[in-house]
C-alpha cells in the first residue's frame, strides 16, 4: 500500500506514460481517489456512450465487472478493456443468471401466446443480455428503463424485467401500469406460478440492490424532521414507498444534474451510495448536500473494491507492456449482447 501522494505521482505519471493510449472511466460511485483520475465520470449510461466513443488502446475502467463486460462488449476489437479489481462484482447482476432466466422463461412462455420481451437493466452480465437480445429484447440503465419499457410494449404484450425488481416496479408505476406487475422470485417455488405470472403485463424477476434496498420511508421523514426545507431525491433502486415519499428520484446522472441546477442554499438529501453524495458535497459546496440516511451503511462492497493502489498496478502493468485484469467477454455473446446494448443505445 503506498502513501497517498507517491499514489497520485505514480498514477500521473504512468497516465503520462501511456498518453492517448489510456482513458480512465469512473462511475459516479467511486472513490475520492479513483474519481480525480478518471477522464470521464458518469452513470452507466453515460459510460458506456463514453466507452462506444472511446479511441484509446486501454480502457480502464473505474466500477463493477457488468460495467467492463459492456464497455468490452462496445469497444471495438483492437481495444482492451481493464478493470483494477477483478472481486468488483455487483451482488445485483448475480442474481439473474442466465440459465436460471433460460428455465424461467420456458416456464412462462408455455402458459401464453402473447409475446414476451425481455428487458435487462445494465447491471446484469454479458450472457443474460445476449439471451435478451436472443429472445427480441433489450437492455436498459435506470435513465432510460421507461423507454425501454415502451419500445418493448410497441413490439410486444408483456415485459419480463430483471434483475432489479425495484427499478421495474417503480418503471411500470411511471407508465401508469402498477397494477399489471407480479414478481417472480426463482428461489421461492411459490413464486413461481407461471399461469398466474403471465395473467399480468410486466413480470418482475426478484432482484435487488443491497445498498438500495435499505432506504427506508422513515429516513426520509426523519431528515425532513429535522430540516423542513429539504428535498430529497432517490435513486429508483430503492424501493416503491421510498420513491413514492421522495420529491424526486433519478439516475445517478439525474441525481448530478438536480444538484448542478440547485441555488444556493438549497438543502438536499440524497438516497443512493454515499460515495456520490461525497461527490456533489464537494462539487457544490453552496449547496447543502445530504446523505439520507447518514454515512454509515450505504456504501456498495462492489465499488469500493476499485482501490487506487489497484489502479497504480493495473496502469504501470501498461506502461510495462504487461495487461492485467483484462475483461473479455466471449465472442459468440459478445456478438449477440452488442445487438441487446445497441437497441438500448438507439432508444
Ligand atoms: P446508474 O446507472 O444510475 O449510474 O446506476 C448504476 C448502479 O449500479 C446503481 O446502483
Ligand atoms: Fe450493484 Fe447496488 Fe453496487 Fe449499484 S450500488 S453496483 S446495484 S450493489
């Protein structure tokens, strides 16, 4: 582990090094440390339009494994995409895997005629967007999942949407049709009733963002409590009711974008990971940011894997000659993955 400054110098001088050969891509909820060298920070949506655009050699990525795997699946052939930590997984994308979804879906498809799309959020890995792109359908992020939802019902009668089923839910609730959603839970067998799933327009696979998931309405009055101007915005991973009591929710680009137009002296609590309302405290300090639920719990394993002495590594590997944790994702998905991501970037 190096000191903070000798970090910094190594990783300047090896981003020096490598020129127009590297691009640093950070997510909005890395670290302080990771954040100061990224050339590009954003969403995954924004990310992963920087990625398609990118012209460097290296793509070196600041945020979870699915991330990668689309920044891989995106770039061209001659590019190589790195991510510092290969233990940055987000538990979310496990929680649909692609055979598990295979065997669901044969399930559902045998108790109807109507035609099913399938949607999978971004965070999901490259073979569950390939079966989407496989099955018509597509992927989306957390900005753009209502027009997703929308190009899947121009083509189609019912949606399955995974992994996340908040995001779902709160998606269909945008577009008026709450009460068409059921869930499907694939480890609970009582879930798991086809010919009741398919009774309902947008079925929901029972994932879930661990660092989301725990926001809670009574945060939110407990904020308000004590500071009767707040506003709050959430991240539309947290759960219906919280969504419902916020004054706004949004991506984590939207949730940049609300506190960028926010006047001076305007409070606002933030409900997503805590790296991010760090962020937006420092970005605008005129404005009074924070965090919904104090600084204590929601903090995502994930991301935080993504450590700056990994970075150091990964870079002077480069500079080196050497690649390190390089992700790639395997041809014959890749191909069909592309077509699931395209349908998203067109959207
Ligand atoms: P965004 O697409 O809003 O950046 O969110 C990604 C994510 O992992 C949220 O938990
Ligand atoms: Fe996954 Fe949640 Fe972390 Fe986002 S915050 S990467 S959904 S675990």
């Amino acid at each position: 582990t190096l000191e903070a400054d000798e970090r910094n110098e190594r990783i300047v001088q090896a981003k020096a090094e490598l020129g127009n050969d590297v691009v640093i891509l950070g997510h909005n909820y890395q670290r302080q440390e990771i954040i100061e060298h990224a050339d590009f920070i954003g969403d995954s949506y924004q990310l992963s339009k920087q990625a398609a655009n990118a012209e460097a050699k290296y793509v070196v990525f600041g945020g979870v494994t699915f991330m990668a795997e689309s920044a891989d699946i995106i770039t061209e052939d001659d590019q190589t995409v790195i991510l510092p930590s290969m233990e940055a997984s987000c538990p979310m994308a496990g929680m649909a895997e692609a055979l598990q979804v295979d065997s669901a879906w044969s399930e559902i498809t045998a108790e109807t005629d109507a035609d099913i799309i399938p949607i999978t959020y971004m965070n999901s890995y490259a073979d569950l967007k390939a079966f989407c792109a496989e099955q018509g359908g597509l992927v989306c992020t957390s900005s753009n999942a209502h027009k997703a939802f929308e190009w899947a019902f121009d083509r189609g009668d019912k949606v399955l949407f995974l992994p996340d089923k908040h995001l779902g839910e709160n998606t269909a609730y945008r577009l008026g049709m709450e009460d068409q959603t059921v869930e499907w839970d694939p480890w609970d067998p009582a879930s798991k009733d086809a010919s009741k799933a398919v009774e309902n327009d947008i079925i929901l696979w029972d994932g879930y963002c661990q660092v989301h998931e725990r926001f809670e309405v009574k945060h939110i009055e407990a904020i308000r409590a004590h500071n009767p101007d707040v506003n709050v915005i959430v991240h539309p991973e947290c759960p219906r009711e919280v969504v419902e009591a916020a004054d706004k929710s949004g991506s984590t680009a939207e949730i940049c974008r609300t506190i960028e137009a926010a006047s001076p002296g305007d409070s606002w609590a933030i409900g997503t990971e805590v790296h991010l309302t760090h962020h937006l405290q420092r970005w605008h300090p005129d404005v009074n940011v924070l965090p919904l639920c104090g600084d204590a719990c929601m903090d995502c394993n994930a991301m935080r894997q993504i450590d700056p002495n990994y970075l150091t590594w990964v870079l002077e590997e480069l500079v080196a000659g050497r690649e390190r944790n390089v992700i790639e994702v395997a041809p014959q998905e890749k191909e069909l993955a592309q077509v699931a991501l395209n349908r998203m970037l067109e959207i």
